[in-house]
C-alpha cells in the first residue's frame, strides 16, 4: 500500500537530530546527567499554577467526560478569551471571531489548511520559532517560506526597508513572533506600525503569534498588532502554554481582526476548517475545555511570578555571558529566552550544529543551534531562561570551558 503523496517531498529528520538523539541515549545509559536547555516547556523546569490543577480535578469528578460537542464548554471557552484579550490586552474580539484549537502549533497548522495553495509564499520575519517547529506544513501545502531580517544591532528589531523586496504576487502574508522566540526582542508600536503599513500597501495579511504577549520584562509592554491596524486584516494566535504554563493541554485561539472585511471568505474558512478538527484527531477533550475556561475567567498571578523569576534569571545570564569571552548578547525584553552569539563559531567549527554535538558530547550541556531559527541566527544559541539560576550557572559555566578548551587548541 502506498502512503499519501502529499508527503513525498517532507525532509527526514536530519543528521544533526539523529546524531543529538543518538548522544543523548549513549549518555543517559552511562547514567551521564545532560543538562538539556532545548525545551521552552515551564513546567519541566519547575513553574506550576495550582488552581489550573484544580479545575481540571474538578472537571473530572463533575463528570465532564462526554463528547466536547454535547458540552457548552467550547463556546463558554471563546467567551472567557474574549474576555480575557480585553481584560489584559485592551483588545475587543467578539467570541464569533475566536477558533479554538490544538495549541499555537495547531492552530497554525488550520491557518495553513484555509489560506495556502501550493506555490503560495508567506513571509515569515527571522529569526523565528516558525523556521525550527511546524515546518513540515510548508512542505505538505509546496508553499514557499520568505524569510525577512530582524537587526542585531538594533535589539533584534525586523529591518522594514527589506520587507517590500520579499513581497511577490503569490505572497499571502507576513508572520511575526511578538514578543520573539528565540531572541526575546519585544517590537515597539513603531515597528509593527511599520509592518502594518506594508501589509496594507501590498494588500496582505499580518499573522502575528503573541503567546509571549504578557511575558515581558522591566516595565517594557508588548502592544498587540491588531491595535494598529485600522485597515489591515490580522490573524492574532495565542494559547495557554505559557502564561498558564499548562503546554501539555494543547489549548490555542486563533483571533480575527478584519476591520474592513477583506478575509471574511477565509474567515468563514478557517471556521470550517476548525470545525472538522473539532471532530477529528485534535480534539480538545472536554475536561481540558472546562479547565482551560477557569484558566482565562481567572488570575494571570502565577503567570506574572514567573515572569518576575525569569527577568532575575535574564539579568543573571546577561551578567555570566559578559564574562565569557567571545559571547555576547543582546538584552531580552520578553519571552523565555536569550539569543547569545558565539564568535569562534564561525572560525572553529563548520557551522553551529557542529559546535552543538561537540558541546554536548564533551560537556553534556544542550541547547538549540542558532541556525534553525533562519539565517539571521547562524552563529547563535537559543538560552532558556526557564531554569533555575544554578542549573543556568552550571550550563554557561560547561559552555565557557568548552569554549576556552577550543580556543587553546585551534
């Protein structure tokens, strides 16, 4: 029997992740620690929020295990978000408007269903998560990924005056990671007014993933691109992985912002497309719905803690990488992570994956290579700032020996 050929040009894992699974299971029977940076999952690193916990127990001796769509949880779920996106971020979605699914990934992944044929193009502003995760969709839909520059001198802030050149007629929108996994940056209202300003002379839609949107640091505000856009339709994405830090429930809300109704054709799409999930292999089951409705009728407290926790950890890691010779980094103003460069890269190694296994074989430390996340990070390591201050101490301080070990010897 022969499988889809839908699937025939999807890429197999590469080297690097055969080589990076294979250490890893060669150190785990030696019975060798790995101090595994890779993961921007809070709750592996310890940051829980009880009440979440609670809700989903509650769920479960109420009884609430019958099909999602014999429940009203789906619909009392898109009430409390809309709520929620008023409540925290001054933003009015009617609950029409808002699709659940399984998680940001997931719901991308509808987007993809609804918007793209092949040949499409979509411009995705890097570095981005966007370029490392759910890249097979690309492939399943033979769309093509644009990527557009972000400035390291300029906090990582995306270079407007490249946007217009990767504009083509095929060219469906831009995506935007606001604030930005990986490099923290936190974009200010005059560069997605500029990146609105683009997308309404070239008559395309914005895609902006704002699941970090509450997640920032030193009184800096993450603003949501829809605010801005009076004439430019904006596909907003969020969930409950991070501030919520509940990633393993696989809760995600596509929000649409089209003032103007020029996508109400995909809305009514992606609505249908939502629709079939909601009876397929990504559905949300019913407990989960009850507990995630708690979740954005309730606190953000827990969620804000950790964001005080990972700022002193931001401000631990900056103060480490300046003693490490050859590292450097731009200050995060959001997020769950840092974007640290590694001069000897470059002149070591033959590109950064190289450099990862050799980490990881000889100090047992691992983080996420710079270049999965497009060009502009080649070089680069994505740092979580999820651990605790020892276990990021431990990491650097193995990451400055290794460095300093390579530096003698080259």
């Amino acid at each position: 029997m022969r499988p889809s050929s839908r699937w025939k040009d999807m890429p197999e894992p590469s080297h690097f992740q055969q080589e990076l699974r294979a250490i890893m299971a060669e150190k785990r029977r030696a019975g060798i620690r790995v101090l595994d940076l890779t993961e921007g999952d809070p709750v592996i690193f310890g940051h829980t929020n009880q009440p979440l916990s609670d809700a989903l127990i509650e769920a479960a001796r109420e009884g609430l295990h019958m099909y999602p769509e014999q429940t009203p949880w789906r619909e009392e779920l898109r009430k409390a978000i809309s709520s929620f996106e008023k409540r925290y971020r001054n933003m009015d979605y009617v609950p029409e408007n808002i699709i659940i699914g399984p998680g940001v990934a997931g719901c991308f992944q509808i987007l993809h269903y609804s918007l793209l044929e092949p040949g499409d193009e979509m411009i995705v502003v890097e570095p981005a998560h966007y370029l490392t995760g759910p890249t097979s969709y690309w492939y399943y839909f033979k769309a093509k990924v644009v990527t557009s520059s972000c400035s390291e001198d300029k906090d990582w802030d995306p270079i407007l005056e490249e946007l217009p050149s990767k504009i083509t007629e095929k060219t469906k929108g831009i995506v935007i990671v606001n604030p930005n996994n990986p490099t923290g940056a936190v974009y200010n209202e005059k560069i997605l007014k500029g990146i609105v300003d683009i997308a309404s002379e070239y008559n395309i839609l914005i895609i902006s993933d704002e699941i970090y949107g509450l997640i920032t640091f030193d009184g800096v505000t993450s603003e949501p691109t829809s605010k801005l856009a009076k004439d430019v339709p904006v596909i907003t994405l969020g969930g409950i992985s991070k501030i919520f830090m509940r990633p393993g429930w696989r809760v995600g809300y596509i929000c649409i912002h089209d003032p103007e109704n020029k996508i109400s054709e995909l809305s009514r799409t992606i609505k249908r497309v939502s629709g079939l999930y909601g009876h397929g292999m990504t559905t949300i089951p019913t407990p989960i719905l009850y507990a995630a409705t708690k979740a954005f009728t309730g606190s953000i407290e827990a969620g804000l803690e950790m964001a005080k926790k990972l700022q002193n950890r931001r401000d631990y890691a900056m103060k480490r990488i300046e003693e490490i010779e050859g590292v450097t980094c731009v200050k995060p103003k959001g997020s769950l992570y840092a974007f640290p460069k590694v001069e000897e890269i470059s002149k070591i190694w033959k590109n950064d994956e190289e450099f990862m296994i050799e980490l990881l074989k000889e100090e047992s430390v691992l983080f996420n290579p710079g270049s999965g996340y497009g060009p502009s990070g080649c070089g680069h390591f994505r740092l979580l700032l999820l651990p605790e201050i020892n276990i990021l101490e431990e990491a650097l301080t193995r990451l400055e020996r290794f460095l300093k070990r390579k530096r003698i010897s080259w």
